[in-house]
C-alpha cells in the first residue's frame, strides 16, 4: 500500500527554458515518443515547418529519462559555457 500511495503524490514533470516551464505527460513512454519524434523532425529541419530547434528540444526532453543522454547534455551545457566565457574574456581583453 505503502509502494502505491507515493506514485499518485508524484510532482508534475517539467522542463524549464528560458525561464518558462513547460508540463511533460506523467506517462514515461508518451514522454520518450515525445522526445524522439522532436529528434527525428529535427532531422529534417530543412523542410517547412520543421525546424532544426527539434533536435535540441528533443534531447532536453529524452535527458530526463535517460542517463546517457543527460551526460550528453550536461556536457554540451559545459562545452558551451566555457567556450561562451572564452570568447568574453577575448572580446574583454581587446577592447
């Protein structure tokens, strides 16, 4: 009973962008379509409509459920970081 009751207090998923959050469905495997079907659209990015800002989105969404793909993320998060504080303190010294 014990094992039950805890599902049912669960919070809500949520994905935070830029400042905003966005609900996920509660069912896992609605939320795993969600993110591969963003992968596979955003693969075909160059066709109207589609959008090359999927991918990205997509694997936001599957990091939350797989732990390869969230150290996939979480690694290009650092990558970023540090390049974007690379070309500040380029720009900042020559200036």
């Amino acid at each position: 009973m014990d094992q039950t009751s805890h599902l049912h207090t669960r919070k809500p998923h949520k994905i935070g962008i830029l400042g905003r959050d966005i609900h996920m469905p509660r069912s896992r495997p609605v939320r795993i379509a969600i993110g591969v079907g963003l992968c596979l659209f955003g693969v075909l990015g160059f066709l109207p409509l589609l959008g090359f800002w999927m991918l990205p989105l997509g694997i936001l969404v599957l990091s939350y459920e797989f732990a390869a793909v969230r150290r996939f993320r979480r690694r290009c998060v650092v990558w970023w970081e540090r390049r974007r504080q690379r070309k500040a303190g380029e720009t900042g010294e020559s200036g």
